[in-house]
C-alpha cells in the first residue's frame, strides 16, 4: 500500500537550482538544475551516494545557504527575496522545524518571516 500523502499543497517547491562552489580554477556543481516539490504533510527520505548533493539540497532549503541560480519557496515565501538578517528570521521559524510539514500546525504566513 503506497503512503500517498494528501495531496493539498505545497510546502516547499524547488525550481531549477544549482549550487556551484569554486575549487581554485574549477567549478563544483553540488547541485545542477533540481527540481523539487514537498507537499504538507508528505513524509520522504532523499537518498544519494555520498557527494550527490543531499547536504547542499537542504542547506538551501533550510535557507542556510543561497543557491546560485534558482528558486526556493517554502511555505509562500519566496527565500531570495529575503535579506540576510530576514533569513536568518525565517531559520527560528521554519515550517520542518515545527512540525508543520507534518499538517499539524497552521500554514506559514509570508509576514510572519518579516523581520521587525
Ligand atoms: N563548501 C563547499 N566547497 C566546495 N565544494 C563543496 C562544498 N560543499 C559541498 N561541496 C561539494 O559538493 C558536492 C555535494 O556535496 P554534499 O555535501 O552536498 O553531498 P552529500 O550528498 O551530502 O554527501 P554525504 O552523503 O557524504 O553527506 C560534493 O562534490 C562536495 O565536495
Ligand atoms: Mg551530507
């Protein structure tokens, strides 16, 4: 029997990013165009041999770390549009880190990630 999770909405959605890091004259590509969608509620495990990427994945989707080009969104809010002291803000907050993921709390409100 599959767990399909209630498809409702979307907690975190992942569009085409890639994380390079600079190695002296070479280009590392942690992460090379992912796509990504997690919905409310879901339960997934991401699995990858070592150096695949899984760190660098949740760095940016924990917004740790920026990607160099594309787009995550977790709970609405779009994550490059937030400064860094606001990022920081939205890491004390994050819907994984409250069990929001698992439907258990009310959805994320982009203003509740604007700092004061
Ligand atoms: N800060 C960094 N500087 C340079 N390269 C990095 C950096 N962080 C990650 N990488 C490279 O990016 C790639 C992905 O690394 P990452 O740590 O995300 O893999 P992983 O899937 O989490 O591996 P593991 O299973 O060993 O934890 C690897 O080639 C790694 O060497
Ligand atoms: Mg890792």
């Amino acid at each position: 029997m599959s767990a399909e999770p209630a498809m409702k909405d979307v907690l975190i959605s992942v569009r085409g990013i890639t994380k390079e890091f600079r190695r002296g004259k070479q280009t590392v590509y942690a992460l090379r165009d992912i796509d990504l969608d997690i919905y409310d509620g879901e339960y997934l495990s991401i699995m990858g041999p070592s150096g695949s990427g899984k760190s660098t994945l949740f760095n940016m989707v924990g917004a740790l770390d920026r990607p160099t080009a594309g787009a995550v969104v977790v709970g609405g809010v779009s994550l490059e549009t937030l400064h860094s002291s606001e990022l920081a803000y939205f890491r004390g907050r994050h819907p994984l880190d409250q069990g929001r993921a698992c439907g258990t709390h009310p959805k994320p409100r982009r203003d509740q990630y604007r700092s004061r």
